[in-house]
C-alpha cells in the first residue's frame, strides 16, 4: 500500500463513521479567534441520521437535524428556524471528502500515528494540487474511524479547527435525548423554503447565467433563485469541486455596489458589476477562486419560447 491508497482507505472509512456511527461528547470549534464549545449527539438508526448540537458558551442554540430537515432553536429570540438543507460543518465535511476524482485536485496522504483525547488516531492530510481550494488535516480514531479532530488548512496555516475535547460510542441513544431542551410550543416559527419562484422575479435577469470558465475540478452543481433583502430576487449558482462549495449571487445592481473582495477568516467573497447587474460570489475557499468564478460570469440570454408566460 502507498500513503496515497492507505490515506484514502482511512478517509473512506471516515466518511462513513461521521454518518453511521453513535457517538456523543463535547466538540470545540476554533475560526476567525474565536471559540464555540458544543455537545454533540449523533444517532444512526434503521437508515435514518440524527443530531443535536448544543451551544455552550455564547448566546444559547440548538440545532436537530433529522436527516435532511435542520431545526435550529434560538431561546432568547424565542424562534425556530426550520430548513431543508444539508448540514454544514467541519464534521460534516467529511462525508465530502470521498468524491470520485478528487485525485485530480487533491493530494491525500497517510501521516502515520498521533494520540488525543487518550486515543489512538491516524493522521491523514487532504493536500489542494493548486491555488484554488484549502486543505484539511484529519485525526481519525483508529477504533471507531471517526474523526476526533479537523483542521482546514492554506498551506501550513489553520483556518478554522474542530476538536473533540471528549468522546463516548454508545450503542444506543434515545429519543429523548435527540428532543429540544426547551419549550418551543410559544416560540415563533419560521420554515425557509429552499430557492424560489421565478414568477415574481425581475424580469431583466430572466436569463441564464453561466461561467464561461471554471478552476480545474469545479463544475456547477445547482442554479436557482433566492429571495434577498429589500424584497427582490436574486439568480443564484452552486459550484463545487466534490469538497469545497462556492455560491454566486445575482441581483439587480444597487446604489452602493460591491466591488473587489473581502475575507472574514476562511471565507471570502468577490464582487463586481455586469450588465447593470451585481454579482457576488461566496465560499469557504482562497480569493482566487471566487474572483476567477466571478469574472468568468456570464449572462447568457433565454430564447423568447422558453421564457415562462
């Protein structure tokens, strides 16, 4: 076996510990200086993925995800946030981490043995080919093939690191440990509809957006409209490289354009103006990668007979 196959061997087994296993302890998440400390319960039973995160330190939160369906609950705000969507984290990353062809743009390497939180873990590093993507360091535990602690890496800087500080494998949980701590029945409840009609969108960017070209290995995975502030519509674009997701945004331009980039630690964002239009693309990836995606937009306009009545 290389480094190469035993790391990739050790990232397969990973992908699917993070989703199939029972697990549940204190997690500690490191980004732009800042710490949020979380309790973790994580259920996988008759095919069906369970979690609650639990906030503590900061204002106080909880997010249940029951498969697809994240609820997140906001106590001193006294509303729950429901949505459709994939669970995004540093743990749930992980899964994303075996995708076919990722050997084109990532170098994966077995680094050999390290100890934490008084287990035995194997050290793999997920190394970008090029400028346009991070990479992540992982220690997974070598019993369990779950991964105890994630760092996102440029080059040899850690941008953002989740860590377990404890850890158990019970063979089973209960339903009541994965229910809300508090008493939602007087809370507000907001449910967040994934995209949005075209119908009542602005006419003038009823087209179709496309990059006319794309950093290796990113292709674009979804398109779709978004409702933005002020009541408008915005065209949105979903790329990926298999691990890394960059989102671009299309709306109507305003009175204060944004214009260049801006970072706020692993993220950044790059805007410019096209056709009297803004255009802003977003993602936990380098600058070069949301200024090349964004410069390389472009409108491409919908033939009268596709257009919807």
């Amino acid at each position: 076996f290389t480094a190469h196959a035993e790391g990739s061997d050790w990232l397969t087994k990973a992908s699917q510990a993070v989703r199939t296993s029972n697990y549940r302890g204190v997690l500690v998440y490191l980004r732009e200086g800042q710490m949020d400390t979380l309790r973790i319960v994580h259920r996988y039973q008759d095919g069906n993925e369970r979690e609650r995160l639990v906030s503590l330190s900061g204002e106080p939160r909880e997010i249940i995800r029951d498969n697809g369906v994240v609820t997140c609950v906001l106590p001193n705000k006294q509303v729950v946030l429901v949505a459709r969507h994939a669970m995004e984290s540093l743990l749930s990353n992980v899964a994303d981490l075996v995708s076919e062809g990722l050997e084109d743009t990532y170098e994966i390497k077995d680094l050999g043995d390290e100890r934490l939180a008084d287990r035995a873990c194997r050290v793999v590093a997920v190394q970008p080919k090029d400028e346009y993507r991070y990479g992540y360091r992982l220690l997974i535990d070598k019993e369990t093939n779950l991964p105890l602690k994630l760092e996102l890496m440029r080059k040899t800087q850690v941008l953002e690191q989740m860590m377990f500080t404890d850890i158990e494998f019970p063979e089973e949980i209960s339903d009541a440990s994965l229910q809300p701590t508090f008493d939602t029945s007087a809370f507000r409840w907001i449910r967040h509809q994934a995209g949005a009609s075209t119908a009542d969108a602005d006419e003038a960017i009823q087209s179709e957006w496309h990059a006319t070209e794309l950093p290796t290995g990113f292709r674009m995975a979804e398109a779709g409209w978004r409702r933005i502030g002020g009541g408008g519509m915005a065209r949105q674009l979903l790329f990926t490289d298999g691990i890394a997701t960059v989102s671009a945004f299309i709306a109507a331009a305003g009175e204060k354009p944004f214009i260049g980039g801006t970072t706020m630690g692993a993220v950044n964002a790059y805007g410019r103006e096209f056709a009297n239009r803004q255009i802003t693309v977003v993602g936990e990836v380098p600058k070069a990668t949301v200024r090349f995606i964004a410069e390389h937009l472009e409108q491409r306009p919908v033939s009268a007979s596709a257009k919807k009545p």
